[in-house]
C-alpha cells in the first residue's frame, strides 16, 4: 500500500470543504432557514471537518464552533417526536433520516476526538443520534438501496454508541443477501444510488462488522463500471431503474470509493478511474471528512493501467452492450422492462433508447423507434440476444386484442361486470373472460458493432402503421443533408447524413431494403416521436431534447442504416 501522501488531492480536499463552511463560520449565528434535515447535517459534518483539518481555513475555528451549533439546534428541531426527521416527501421514513443519522454518527466520531472545545457538540449530536435510535431501529424501508442505508445507519450507532439490538437488525436485514447480480449491478441497475448510498453503506458495514464479502461486492460493482464510463466523463444509465436513467450521471461521486481501492489493492484500472472522476476537479465538501475517517484515501494513488482499446462488454443481466475504441464509443441496449410489466413504473427501466455513438464531441444521444400500433408506445427490446461476436438482435412483439362477446355461462342480467385491466386499457368488461382476437406487430432490431460505429437492419412486420425512427444528436452541430422541419427537427430520406462538431463527425446513411419509399418533410403526422399512452394519458413525455432527425414511413418496412464516427488522427 502507498504511504506518501498526496499533497495535492488534500489541498483540493479543503479547499471543498471551505467553500461550503467559511460562509457559514462567517456569519455564524445566522439561522439556516429553509435547509433540509439531509443538508443540515451534512453542514454539521463539513463545519466539524473543517474545524479538525489542520489545512482548513477554519482550523480551530470558535465561529466554526458556534455555526456548528446553530445547525445543530436547526436539526434538533426538525426532529419528530418518533426521532425521525420532517421533511420531504416521504413522510416519517426511517431510511430518509437514516442519511441524516449517518452523517450525525460521522461528525460525532470527529467531534469527539477533538477535545474539550467540541465536548458539546459531540453531546448535541450523541442526543440527536440516540432520538433517532429506536425508529430505525425498527423501521422499514421501500427500496432496495435504503436497506444498506439504514443498515449503515445503524452500524454507525452501535460503533459510537455499543448495543447488540442495533447489530441484529443489521444482521436481518443483511440475511435477505446483497443484490448485486453475476455481472456486479444491483438491482436498481442505477449509478447513482450505486455511487451514492450502496457502495458507501456497504463499505461502512464491511469495516464495522470485518465483512469482507461486503468489500468484495462493491469491488465487482466498480469492476463492471469500468466498462460503462463514457468518454464524456459520464457513467451509462440507459439500462437503469431509477430517475437517472433519463439523464447523465458523472463519474465524480466514485471517486472516492475508486481511489480506496486502488490505493489499499494496488489496481491500475481503478487508479484511472479515480483519476478520471477527479479530472473536473474536487467538488464535494463531504470528503474532508471522508478523508479524515478514512485516512487511506490520502494516500498517493499507484500508477494508473493503460487504457486497452478496443475493449468490448456484454452485460447479460442487464442486456446492454457497450463497444469501445479509438474512434468511437458504441452503447447498444434491450433490458428494459417495459414488455413484462407492460405498463411505465417508478422502479422499472423504461428508457426507450437503444443505441449510443459517442465520436469525441459529437454524441448521438438516442435511437428510438416510434410505431402507430394501438398507442403502446416507443420500441423497447423484450428480448436481446448475441448471434455472433459484435453482433447483437433485438426484439419485441407487441400484442392488441378485440373482444368477443362472453360466453353465457359469463353473462350477467345486471351488465354489471368487474372493472378489469387488459393490458392496455381498463374497463368494466371482465376481459379475461372472453375470447380474444389477437393483432400483433413485431419489430426486430439487429446491429453489428464496428470500430468506427454501428450496422443496423430494422425491420418492422405486421399490419400497414406509422413509424419513425428518432435520432438525437446532442447540441452543438447541424445535420447536413436532413431538411429541417422546424423546432429542432430534421426529416432524413435516405442520407447521407453529417452531424459535425469541431473536427468530429457521425455520417448516417440510410437505405430500404423493403417496403414503400420513406416519408418526406411534410409528413409530420408521421415523422415525430410518439411516448405511448402510459405517458399521454397523464400529461407527460419522456421524449428526449437536442437535435432530432426523423426517418419513418409506413411499415412494414426493412431499413438499413450506416453509423460511421469519423475524428481526426491522434497527433504523433
């Protein structure tokens, strides 16, 4: 293990942490109004940090000390009568005040190894803590990361404050297992609650109960992240289960739990890693006392591996792929849980996308692949499978029925049948009991994954219906040779089509192989991106943004299309 310390990371470290805490020490008996509990006890613990850290500004600080205190009768007071905290909309939650008992039980640690000058405050937070105790000690949870959160929680009482009750229940809820799945993803499938509560919590349980299969799932959690970092300094989320499966999430709050590892096993890969997270620079005023409590990560990262390109990863549990070199960066994805579940939920993933290109700075954000097939929505593989090294199918097969009459034995003199839901829609018709006659439409969606982009072949069967194919460009370019059809929208026949930003660029064409010619620019009934009627009935969309350009038609159809990144060379 290295032993030097890195200089440079600690001064970054404060200087993060001083951001937050000078203007809070500079007028320190300013009430903090309107701040949630989460954050009043993140404050607390940054303030506590900042007052240990001998290269703090606010080292030994009195006004540190009393901004200290004013946060911490805030937080007193936002606690309930039960322990747990007000606030936000999940209402007397034991894993919502297990975040702001954890940073409780931090700063207690710190402020109690500081001596007399913070003996009340470590008194202050031991009453908050042992409040909150008994909920959480008894509390349940409604996702699966805050079973880890909670048990990090309670873990952290019993290291401050001993007591075997508050171990067993650790112990129960860890006997349910890990989820983490053969490829290293939890169940969420999420990099944020990955980087944010499950690796930390489970990190925390490792230490406290000498768990070191706890240590090695997160270890295969960072493994398979590797894979997933996009050269944007971002992490894929097509594939999750959470709110951030519809936007970026930066590899920043990994850096932490990269740098620990590569520090205390001597991994190149994850001395990388750690350096890309910090590549943006340090921003999080947490880790001073990350730092402080777990001194290893000051240490100086070993010498970072070499990045091997090309490099390939096929997540089976996931569904998704990801194809990475020197000229390009290719996602392909079919995991989303749409066809079983047939319905858009919280807690399912949903993304429509199906394919990535990222050429340096021009992204192809999104492929999706609208159809008219009775308002079931966009294009979401039920099935993925890998024909062939670098070759992936996707399909799905969508299914509406009309309803016969009910046999007579079903038939009620009242017309007062139970209120049932089919699939698509409800109503009070007792669909299951009568026979159906069935319209299907399949799509498949098959792509070869190249060095520099994609091969694609979409064919769409069935009954004659709309479709468009959506290509997302992000900002920052103009697709030449598509004609705009207004509110960033182009229409594209059959290409070539160039999407250039600075020196790079992704080239599409676009051929029929079956079927009628594709739509022109005025047929903007067909040429849109259509988000299904479990989004429409309610108001909403899940469509993307940025530069869109459409190619649709008719179906059925066969259509090949042409991705090529196209960047300059690297200099010599």
């Amino acid at each position: 293990m290295p032993t030097a310390l890195d200089h440079e990371f600690v001064h970054a470290v404060v200087r993060a942490a001083d951001r937050l805490a000078a203007p809070l020490a500079a007028g320190p008996d300013e009430e903090p109004a309107g701040v949630p509990h989460r954050g009043l006890a993140r404050r607390v613990k940054t303030l506590v940090a900042a007052y240990r850290s001998p290269d703090s500004a606010l080292h030994g600080s009195k006004r540190a000390v009393t901004a200290t205190r004013t946060h911490l009768r805030a937080l007193r007071a936002a606690q309930t009568t039960t322990g747990l905290f007000a606030g936000g909309d999940n209402v007397q939650s034991p894993p919502d005040s297990a975040f702001t008992v954890n940073d409780v039980c931090d700063a207690h640690v710190l402020a109690a190894g500081a001596g007399p000058e913070l003996s009340d405050v470590a008194a202050a937070l031991a009453e908050i803590a042992s409040a909150a105790s008994g909920s959480l000690l008894t509390g349940g949870v409604h996702t699966p990361n805050h079973r880890w959160e909670l048990c990090a929680a309670l873990a952290r009482l019993h290291r401050s404050f001993p007591d075997d009750r508050l171990l067993g229940r650790v112990e129960e809820w860890l006997s349910e297992g890990v989820d983490i799945d053969t490829e290293g993803l939890y169940s969420e499938r999420s990099a944020n609650y990955a980087a944010h509560v499950s690796n930390p919590s489970l990190l925390l349980l490792a230490d406290v109960l000498g768990r070191a299969d706890l240590r090695d799932a997160v270890e295969r959690n960072l493994a398979t992240t590797l894979d997933l970092i996009r050269p944007d300094g971002t992490v894929e989320t097509v594939h999750s289960r959470r709110q951030d499966q519809n936007h970026p999430f930066a590899l920043t709050p990994y850096l932490p739990h990269y740098r620990l590892f590569a520090v205390r096993t001597g991994r190149g890969d994850f001395s990388l890693a750690a350096r890309l997270a910090a590549a943006g620079g340090v921003d999080d005023p947490d880790l001073l006392a990350q730092t402080l409590l777990t001194p290893d990560l000051c240490r100086v990262l070993p010498a970072p591996a070499a990045e091997t390109l090309p490099r390939d990863r096929y997540l089976t549990t996931a569904r998704l792929a990801a194809h990475t070199s020197a000229t390009a960066h290719t996602v392909v994805y079919g995991g989303s849980d749409v066809p079983g579940h047939r319905r858009i939920r919280s807690g399912l993933a949903c993304n429509p996308t199906f394919l990535r290109l990222f050429a340096g700075d021009a992204v192809l954000d999104a492929v999706r692949l609208s159809r008219g097939f009775f308002d079931l929505g966009p294009f979401r593989a039920a099935d993925m499978q890998r024909p062939a090294a670098h070759r992936y199918r996707l399909t799905e097969t969508l299914t509406a029925a009309y309803y016969q009459p009910l046999p007579p034995d079903r038939r009620r003199d009242d017309g007062a049948y139970r209120l049932a839901d089919e699939g698509r829609f409800s109503g009070a018709m007792a669909f299951p009991d009568r026979p159906r006659d069935e319209v299907s439409h399949t799509t498949r969606v098959e792509v070869d994954l190249r060095e520099d982009g994609a091969d694609l072949r979409i064919d769409i069967s069935g009954p004659r219906v709309p479709w468009a194919l959506e290509l997302t460009f992000r900002p920052g370019g103009v697709p030449a040779g598509a004609v705009p059809i207004g509110d960033g929208r182009w229409c594209l026949t059959t290409g070539p089509l160039a999407y250039r930003v600075g020196d790079d660029e992704i080239r599409v064409e676009a051929a029929v192989e079956a079927g009628e010619p594709l739509a022109g620019p005025d047929r903007s009934d067909v040429l849109r991106y259509d988000p299904g009627q479990d989004h429409t009935v309610v108001g909403g969309t899940d469509a993307t943004t940025g530069n869109r350009v459409y190619l649709g038609g008719l179906g059925p159809h066969t259509l090949t299309l042409a991705l090529r990144a196209r960047r300059p060379a690297p200099a010599v």
